[in-house]
C-alpha cells in the first residue's frame, strides 16, 4: 500500500447535500428526506477508497452525484480543484469519471463489442482494434467472456465484467465500483481486488464486505444517514470491526430461526430438471423439494449452473425437460418446457430474482409501478406495500435512484403481499449489509411461520449451509445436485 496522503485529489467532494421527497401522507403532504447530509470527501490517484455503510446510509446516492446520474441540492464536486457540475453522466466522462453499476448497465440485445461503442466519441468505430482491445483486457482480468457474446446470454460475472473492461477501457482517473464483487467466487473476487491498483486510477470501491474493505482499501470513509461517521487510513489502521462500529453504534439484532421446523408436506417440487443455454453450465436431471413451512438453499459457486436453474426455475429460460409442481396449491404440475413467470405467479409462486433492477423491476420504472406491476398498476396496492418494506420514499421517485437494498425490500415485498404458497429467492443476500440481512431472515422466518415454503438459491455457501436457518441445503455442482 502506497500513502498517497500529499497527493492532490484527482476528485473531491464538499458539503455536498441531496434531499429527495418522502412519499405524501394522507393529505396529500410530503417531506424531506436527506440522503446525503454535508458529505465532503477527497479521492487520490492510485488509491482505493472504500466507501461502506448500511443500505439506505446514501452510498448510492453519493455515487450517483459523482458520476452524473443525479444533481446535489446543494455543495460542490471538484475535478482537480476545479469546480464542476455534471448535467449527466456524459459530462462526469468527458472528464475521465466512469462509474460500473451493481447493476450493469448494457444493452441486453447487443453484443460485448457493440455495447463497447455505446457514448464513444467521434464517428469512426474501428471494430478490429475493439475487438483486439477487448479480449486483451478479457486475458489480462481473466474476464469469462468475448467480445461477440450476446449480453442478453451471459451470467452475471461476464455481465459484470463486459461493464467492467468497458469502463476500464476508457482509462479513467477515476472509477467508481459499486459492488464489483458481488458476483465473484472467493478466488476470482480475491484476484480482482488484487490487480484493481494496476490501473493506476483513483479506485472507489463500494462494498457491503467489511472484511474486503479492511483488507483492500488503502482509505476508507463510512457513511451512516448520509453523513461520514468515520474515515481513515491504512496508516491509521482499521479493522472490519472498527466499520461495523462506526455503522451501526448499538448491537445488531440478528434474529434467527430454529433449522428443522419445516414439518409439513411438500409445497414445491422439481422433477429431473434438464436445461441449456450458450454460454452456460447445463443442467442435468436437477430434482428437489421444500415442504410447507421451511426453509431450503441450494449453493453453488461461480460456474455451478446456478444461473441456468434461477432462470429455467422463473420461467425465463425454457427447460428440455422437467416440471415443477406445487401440490395443494390447485395448480397441479407445470411443464418448465412452457413455463412463463406469469404462468407460475398465477399458480402462487413468489418470484424474487437476482437481477433486480431489470427482471424483478425497470430503471425507468417509478416506486409505485414497480409495487403495483403486480396488480395492473392498481394506485390502491402501493401504498400497503411500502409500509410493508418500511420505505418512507415518494411513490413517483424512478425506481433507479434506489439503493440495491430498498430495491430488493420493495420487490420482497410486493411478491410476499398476496400470501404465496412458495417463495423462490435468487442471491437475495447479495449487496445486503449486516441489518438488511437479518431483516431479510427475519421476514423469511416470518414467511415460513405462516407456512410457505421457502427456496433459496445463493452463492454464499457459508449461509447456505448455516443450519439455525436452513432445514436442508442442496449443492449444486456441475449443473447437477452431489
């Protein structure tokens, strides 16, 4: 690690304050929420900044003013000492600021290539050199990916990725990194983290992993309410401790269920599931089951096929064979050849999937579409739904501007609202902080006390194996179940 303390910040912040809306009472009033409360901050070349703090603390917000995608109530953005303001995101690169979404934002019907061209300069696109440029990058971060694949195709890491070697491409001075590794296995997520000071770039990384912020961060900055609450250097020294501290002061509750409680008879079954797409792990002959009133994960790691089974499992990618049936619910047994996600939201599965911002929900969506998408964008379904995540947000905020963790309470709680008789989460821990993912156990418990039946998909094989929590866990490998 590098001081690089004397070193004049590529990019600052100062003051900088962002109010937004609250969502109206029954009068029709509204008031203010601050999202960002006097946040000053300093970024330096060659240094990785970690930025932490709970959902909600506005990480995302501070992000989305440093890159152009909202405009601050009031402060100041300072590109080498100069004052800036960014009308959108072309302005913040135009001077060299590019930011890589937690949710990548590509173009899902074009190729790696041609999503490479998207906001490029000029009128000549030299295609050959692109693509020469693109699998270079590809070898050089051992990104699984090339440059003809189709992005609607790919999983989540090589989604990841082709955002990634695109912004990188642009050799920025600064990068914004909102939850890069969310997506990688333990070996690919070290060996990112590793290499990100190669670029020599003023590196923000945002991330929910304490530990991964006390192991890589040259400096870190912890936001809690929108205000900074810590900050310090490797010099100074700090632990993952040191950042939960200064993130949530009074203990965290962190309630849990008692594994085995599931007693009922099954209400979710899969029967030789078989299924393939290109690019993906195929799966082979997958058959499973949850009874009423459990909950049961199925883990895998990085090039598991766990991708393959969320997508065959939602309906959104015909299987070759199989079905799901859930028996008692009326509904009988469906053949995931046909499958569609309204066939199976009809027959009273819950679908929350891991690709949020445009599966489970759309960018250019508001609050209130997205709770009511359910019930034909009924205004009377809204505002139930809201208090049911606990988001005291304005229901015509676009759906964009929410954290991933509001994202996701808002969608788990548009798909619990109609007492589904099983519940299929995908990664819904990922891009979680502490407090979210006791809430999110805390409703799932909940779920299973009233009897549904609760599955989970998730890399994170150390939660998926916690058996406080889980009544049986799965391991998917290969596209098969060992």
């Amino acid at each position: 690690m590098i001081d690089r303390a004397g070193d004049a910040p590529v990019c600052e912040t100062r003051d900088l304050r962002k109010e937004f809306r609250s969502r109206p009472d029954e009068t029709g009033n509204y008031r203010l929420v601050v999202a960002l409360d006097g946040v000053s901050l300093a970024f330096r070349p060659g240094e990785v900044h970690a930025v932490v703090g709970e959902n909600g603390a506005g990480k995302s917000t501070l992000m989305h003013v440093l890159t152009g995608l909202v405009a601050p109530t009031s402060g100041d953005i300072l590109v080498d000492g100069v004052p800036r303001r960014f009308a959108s995101p072309a302005d913040a690169l135009a001077l060299d600021i590019a930011m890589v979404h937690q949710r990548p934002l590509l173009a899902a019907g074009l190729t790696v290539l041609e999503n490479s061209f998207l906001g490029s300069r000029g009128h000549s696109l030299d295609r050959p050199r692109a693509r020469a440029r693109i699998r270079a990058l590809a070898r050089e971060w051992n990104a699984p990916l090339d440059p003809d694949d189709c992005v609607s195709e790919l999983g989540p890491e090589a989604r990841f990725f082709a955002a990634f070697l695109e912004a990188v491409s642009r050799e920025p001075r600064l990068l914004v990194l909102d939850e890069p590794t969310a997506v990688l296995g333990p070996k690919a997520r070290d060996a990112f983290l590793s290499t990100l000071p190669s670029l020599g770039a003023s590196i923000v990384l945002v991330t929910h992993h304490l530990e991964e912020a006390a192991r890589w961060a040259d400096r870190v900055t912890v936001i809690r309410k929108g205000r900074v609450t810590l900050e310090a250097d490797r010099a100074q020294g700090f632990s993952a401790a040191d950042l939960e501290k200064a993130m949530f002061p009074a203990d965290l509750d962190r309630p849990a269920r008692a594994g085995g409680t599931g007693t009922g008879q099954v209400a979710l079954a899969v029967n030789e599931l078989d299924a393939s797409a290109r690019g993906r792990v195929p799966l082979n002959s997958v058959s499973l089951s949850v009874r009423a009133g459990s909950c049961v994960a199925v883990t895998g790691l990085a090039g598991s096929g766990l991708d393959t089974l969320e997508d065959a499992l939602c309906g959104m990618l015909p299987a070759d064979a199989g079905t799901l049936s859930l028996p008692g619910a009326g509904a009988g047994t469906i053949s995931l050849r046909s499958a569609s996600p309204r066939r199976l939201r009809d027959a009273g599965l819950a679908l929350v999937p891991s690709d949020r911002a445009f599966r489970g929900s759309h960018p250019e969506l508001t609050v209130a579409e997205v709770a009511s998408v359910r019930d034909a964008g009924d205004p009377s379904s809204v505002a139930p739904i809201l208090e049911r995540a606990g988001l005291e947000i304005d229901p015509e905020r676009a759906a964009r501007t929410l954290s991933g963790g509001q994202l996701q309470r808002l969608i788990l709680a548009r798909e619990l609202a109609r007492a589904p008789r099983a519940v299929i989460l995908a990664s819904p821990d990922r891009g979680l902080d502490a407090r979210s993912t006791a809430e999110l156990k805390a409703t799932l418990s909940a779920e299973a006390a009233r009897g549904a039946a609760i599955l989970v998909l998730t890399e994170d094989t150390d939660w998926a194996r916690d058996r406080s929590f889980f009544d049986e866990t799965y391991v998917l490998s290969e596209g098969a179940i060992e």
